[in-house]
C-alpha cells in the first residue's frame, strides 16, 4: 500500500493555471522524454531533465517532487494522446473500419517512439498507482466492446469476453514488438490487423 508521504511524491505540486507555466511544463515533460531515449533511467534526473527543459532545478521543483512524479506525468500524457486517438477511431460507423483504426492508433503509440514506450510500459508497472493502469484499461475496453456492438453478428453475450481478448491480442503483440526493438508501424499494424480479425472469424 503507498503510504500518504509516498503518494505526496508522485503527484504534481501545482497545476499550470497560466499559458507560461503551461510552457513549462510541456518543456519540463517534453526534454523528461528525451532524456528517457536518449540516456535510459540511468541518466534520468531532476538535475539532467532542468538542464534539458533549460529551467532552473527550483523551477521544476514548483512542479514536480521528483523524478517520479514527472515521470507518471508523462504516462498521463501518452496515455491521453492514446486514449484520444481510440474514442476518434472508435466513433467511426463502420465496425470493420473502427477496429483497424483503433490497431493503427496502437501500433502507432507503441513505435512511434518506441524506447520511450517501452520504458514508460517498465516505469508504469513500478510505480503504485494502479488506479491510473485499471482506467485507462477499462476506457480501452468500453472503446472495443462499443465497436463490436456494432458488428450484426456478434452475440450481445460475447461482446464483453471479444473486446477482452481484442484487448491483449493487440497489447501482447505491440509489446513485444517494442521490446524487440521493431520501428516499422505499418508492418505491426498488419500483423496486429491479421491476427485480431483472424480470431474474430474463427469458427
């Protein structure tokens, strides 16, 4: 259980309420980012994310506690860039052409910057809030499940287990993809394409 001082760390100490501390606060995530991809967690400080962002370390520390709390910032915010992209392909009318958006905006999330994805993936199942791993996953599923309510013949009864198994078909491959290093979108997205509506015409 995370105790109240440890939950203190990790979240922001203030809100941007201005359009100058909105700057630097994207800065601050923003070279947070690259100095994942380009140094690993090895290399990722407070210290080092200042110099990057070209903030005073005091500044940063207005917003964040520590490198934690950036860190699950910057979850937050590729989480929200990826849940935007599925509620946009999910309201497509066609169920067929919802689907296969929804896996390119996947596909896309993984390998776009896929160093970054992958350590934010390691970062997120070290960090305790699974309050934000528990959301963002129900948000996905509901995204699904609404998609094949659409399909005529899809059993109402099988909708909720499909979307499950849509679900980690499609995690399982863009992870693994990322760990092994792959940078090709497109070929992901054919593979994740197959393999979904492969099991969704199973017999």
């Amino acid at each position: 259980m995370t105790s109240p001082r440890s939950a203190t760390r990790l979240k922001p100490r203030k809100q941007p309420a201005q359009p100058r501390s909105n700057r630097t606060v994207s800065v601050i995530l923003e070279a947070a980012a690259h100095i994942l991809e380009e140094r690993g967690l090895e290399g990722y400080t407070t210290n080092s994310i200042a110099e990057r962002a070209g903030v005073s370390i005091g500044s940063l520390y207005q917003y964040y506690p520590g490198k934690d709390a950036i860190t699950i910032a910057l979850i937050e915010q590729e989480s929200a860039v990826l849940l935007e992209a599925l509620a946009r392909a999910s309201s497509m009318d066609h169920w067929e052409d919802a689907l296969r958006s929804m896996i390119r905006a996947a596909t896309e999330h993984q390998l776009t910057r896929p160093k970054l994805a992958r350590l934010l993936d390691f970062e997120e199942s070290r960090l305790p809030f699974p309050a934000h791993t528990v959301r963002v996953g129900g948000t996905i599923h509901a995204a699904i499940v609404d998609v094949l309510n659409k399909r005529p013949e899809t059993s109402r009864d099988d909708v909720v287990v499909l979307a499950f198994d849509i679900l980690a078909i499609t995690r399982g491959l863009t992870d693994s993809a990322g760990e092994r290093g792959e940078t090709d979108i497109g070929e992901l997205e054919r593979r994740a394409i197959r393999a979904v509506f492969g099991y969704l015409e199973r017999p």
